[in-house]
C-alpha cells in the first residue's frame, strides 16, 4: 500500500538531512487504524477509530515490513477503517499513513487484520 510522510515526519528528515536537528528515533512504533484522513498529514488524530475494544498495536520491522501480524478487534457497532498509520509512540506523533486499498467495514465479530508482511513503507526515489 502506498503512504505518506506526515507534515511532522517530512519536517524531521529536512532538518535532519540540513544538519539542523537530530532525529532520535522512536523506540516504540504503533499502529492506528483510522476512520478518515482530515488531520492524519497535520498530526490530528481526531478520525482515529475509538470504538469499545480498538486499540494501538505495539509493531516492529524487519527488512521488508511489519513483521508480525496485527489484529484490530471487531467492535459493537459497525465502523469502516478507511487508512491506516504507524506513530512514534514515545512522541504519540504519526509518522506515516495510507489509504486501505478496499475499505474495511468492521461489524461485531469481524476484525480488521493484516498479516506479516502487508504492511510495507515504500519511498519514492529519481
């Protein structure tokens, strides 16, 4: 899946990369699940699902993505999960975000997985 960079992450590597500003890297990242994009480029988590039983998921990487399957609980009433995006738990910022390919309509009993692997962080290069 296709991503972005937050205003925060874009920011970050800038003044990295003009030796302005270290980039400490986050010891933990989650995973959100989100119901919209308005705010997730800005740092406004405001359409992060909030149903009874959603929560964060604590993920690592290895060479090629999220290397352990996450699994977002199916919650009470029905809800559809439009992006996803992974956050520097430690700085609760988000760091990137994409659109789900098909939306993910979550109804009670149906959860929201992604198996190991799906989740990958591609940078467009020249």
């Amino acid at each position: 899946m296709a991503g972005i960079f937050t205003a925060y992450t874009a920011n970050k590597l800038k003044k990295l990369i003009q030796g302005a500003d270290a980039f400490a890297l986050p010891t933990t990242l989650h995973i959100a699940a989100y119901t919209g994009s308005d705010g997730i480029r800005e740092n406004n988590a405001s359409q992060e699902a909030s149903y009874v039983g959603y929560e964060r998921k604590v993920i690592t990487f290895d060479g090629t993505g999220v290397n352990s399957p996450v699994f977002f609980a199916g919650p009470p009433t029905e809800v559809t999960i439009t992006y996803i995006g992974i956050l520097d738990a430690d700085a609760d910022k988000i760091l990137w975000a994409a659109p789900l390919t098909n939306p993910a309509v979550l109804t009670p009993g149906k959860p929201l997985f992604f198996d190991s692997g799906d989740i990958v962080i591609n940078i467009d290069t020249i």
